[in-house]
C-alpha cells in the first residue's frame, strides 16, 4: 500500500513537472513578445477632441466573407498564384450563417449586418436585416483586382454605403457566445471603448524565423512602425480574434494619414511581400485611439480561440458549450470533419438559456491547457 502511494505521489511530480516544463517552453517566445516594459495610453492628437456616440445612433456590423468551392473564385485564385486553392484555407461549413444567427441573438441591437464577399451566391441567409457587397464594387482603383488579401478587403470597409459611423468587423469565424450589451463598448457618455490586447512591436522580440510561418505579425508591426514614424509614438497593442469596433471617419483619417503606403499595401493581390502589408484594422484603430474617436481598454475579454491543438475537438468545443465564453473564434475549424460543427450547434442552441459563465482568455492551442486537463481528469478533479 505504502509502494502504491509513493509511486502515485511520484507519477504526480513528474506529471506536474512536465506541464511547467514543456508549457515554459512553448509559451516562451509569446511571454517575451507580450512582454511591454514601459507602457502607457497614448495621448491625443493635437487639434482633435474626444468624439462621443449620440444615444440612439446606430450601430452596424461587417463580415468579411469567401467561399473557395466558388467555381469561378478558385479559378481566378489559380490564374494569379499559379497553383490549386487550398484545400482548407477558405472551405464553408456554414460558419458565416451561424455566426450571424449568434449575433441576432446575443446583440439584438445591432442594426444592419453586411456582408462584404467575392461569392455572393454561396452565402445561405437571408433578411431585412442583411446586405451583402461585392467586394469588387467596394474596393478602390489603386487595389489588386481580384485580391485575395483579406487586409486589403479590409481597407475599404468603411466605403459601404450608409454604414454606420460605428461599426462592428468580423470574420466569418468569430462568435459570440453570449449575451453583450451595448454599454459594453459605449458608455453612458457616449465614448467608445476598443478592446486591444498588449504586445511588443519592438524590433528586439522579432523572430525572422517565426515571422516565416507567421507572416501576419508582419501587418502587426508594419500598423505600429507606421504610427511610431508619423506620430512619434509605438503602440504596442495588437488585435483579440473576435468582433472588433472600428470608426468610418477613422478610417478616411488613416487614408489621409498613409495613403501612399496603404496604395502600396493594396496593390499586391496577395500577402506577400508581407513587409509591405499593413493590418488596416489594427492601424486605424491606433488613429482613432489618437484622433479621440475610440477610447483604448487593455482590458481581457472572455474569449476563446480554437487553435490547432491536439486536444480532442469535441473537447474543446464542449468547452464553449459550458463555459460560455463571451466571444469565441473557431478559427481552424475547416481542418475537422463538418460533422463536429453540426454537432456543436445543435448543443448551442439548445443549451440552457441561464449559466455561468467563466472569465479568462484560453486559448486551446497550448499544450499546458491540454496536459492539466488529462493530469486533473486522471485524478478525479474538474477541469474548467
């Protein structure tokens, strides 16, 4: 009996252990970029004031969406790289309709939703409510016809006729997953809050190796050096992947602002050169944020990122089931059979209505998440 303790109190060590080890590990290389040893709120442009939200105004929102079973996208996706369109990249398992009918839900104030798309025709929903824009017809002269740089797209989003001054940007991957109010972004003084996320953009915490499979960082840093040239200020915050609120006359700004390098940005249809891509988004957040149009919250959100985890799928998507997590992304969802996601949707519609819901930003992707759920199960203790 004896031997049995101390083997179990040994196998528990080592597990132990094994999760500090390995999650120090991975997670090193995020812990250092995060890492900001000096920072503060930016100030405001000289020449702008605080711009507040009129009660009543409205509020829309905007999907960016494309669908590579498109016939003639995936042909003109082959004419311009030269090779087949990924398999995975841009596959539709009804994500964008179900995102929709999540927002309808838990945001019942929002006012128009639009959906900008280069196919049109594989979009399966319908209302009052909806628009859908060809991106096409939205996207200027000095940009790459056709353009598969979802920046790029992104660039012009503010161009929609009859959008809102404030508005919401989305993929068609990211949820909501329970109810947000207004006065979560606009408060009782009309200021609009943003939610972004410290990160490092100095040059010290760049990995050149890492930055080749991760080339989106590039837009990232490419966003704060354009600030830090401009206005004499870094901003050391990057973007959360889930619904983002963004400023339409922020947006003219920042094409005022970096209108030669945001030409130069668009007129590559595709990702690379990466150092010439600029996340739009992100930058003109960062100009609304100097220009008093947006109010900056480092604030964690409840949200969730799917990741590329071993995890068991079901796993993870019954986590969102339980915990109910404010925002959520499931952003490498196409990689698993179509199957899990009707799966998942069935549990979230009809899941209690009342629940608690568990702050914290995960993101399933880590293997610490992973081994101290098998190590807890193991024991006979919770996992959450």
């Amino acid at each position: 009996m004896l031997s049995t303790s101390i083997k179990t109190i040994f196998r528990t060590i080592v597990d132990l252990s094994n999760i500090i080890f390995r999650k120090v590990l991975k997670k090193i290389y995020r812990r250092a970029s995060e890492f900001v040893p000096f920072f503060y709120m930016p100030s405001l442009l000289k020449g702008y004031e605080k711009t507040l939200c009129e009660n009543g105004q409205p509020i829309d929102a905007v999907f960016t969406f494309v669908d590579m079973s498109d016939k003639a996208w995936s042909e003109r996706w082959s004419v311009v790289t030269g090779e087949k369109a990924p398999e995975h990249r841009y596959s539709n398992n009804g994500e964008l309709e179900f995102s929709i009918e999540l927002l309808r839900k838990y945001c019942p104030w929002i006012n128009r939703i639009y959906i900008v798309t280069p196919t049109p025709d594989k979009v399966d929903i319908s209302g009052p409510d909806i628009e859908i824009v060809l991106d096409d017809d939205l996207i200027g002269p000095e940009c790459a016809k056709p353009t598969f740089k979802s920046c790029s797209i992104e660039s012009y989003l503010h161009k929609i006729p009859n959008l809102s001054e404030y508005f919401f940007s989305l993929c068609d991957d990211y949820f909501v997953g329970d109810y947000v109010d207004k006065s979560d972004f606009i408060d009782e003084d009309g200021v609009v809050t943003v939610f972004l996320q410290k990160f490092n953009n100095s040059k010290i915490f760049r990995n050149e190796k890492r930055l080749r499979t991760h080339p989106w960082e590039h837009d990232i840093f490419n966003a704060s050096e354009l600030m830090d040239r401009k206005f004499g200020q870094k901003f050391h915050l990057t973007y959360t992947h889930q619904m983002t609120i963004m400023s339409k006359s922020a947006c003219e700004l920042t094409w005022q602002f970096f209108k030669e390098e945001l030409e130069l940005s668009v007129r590559n249809p595709l990702r690379n050169p990466p150092e010439n891509t600029i996340h739009f988004i992100l930058l003109s957040q960062f100009v609304a944020i100097k220009t008093g149009k947006l109010k900056l919250s480092t604030k964690k959100q409840s949200t969730m990122l799917l990741g590329n985890a071993s995890q068991n799928i079901f796993s993870k998507l019954d986590q969102i089931v339980r915990c109910r997590p404010r925002y959520f992304c499931l952003n490498t969802l196409d990689l698993y059979n179509p199957r899990y996601f009707e799966l998942f949707k069935h549990k979230m519609r009809n899941r209690p209505e009342e629940g608690s819901r568990i702050f914290y930003v995960c993101s399933f992707g880590g293997c610490g998440s992973t081994m101290l759920s098998k190590f807890l199960k193991r024991y006979g203790l919770v996992f959450h």
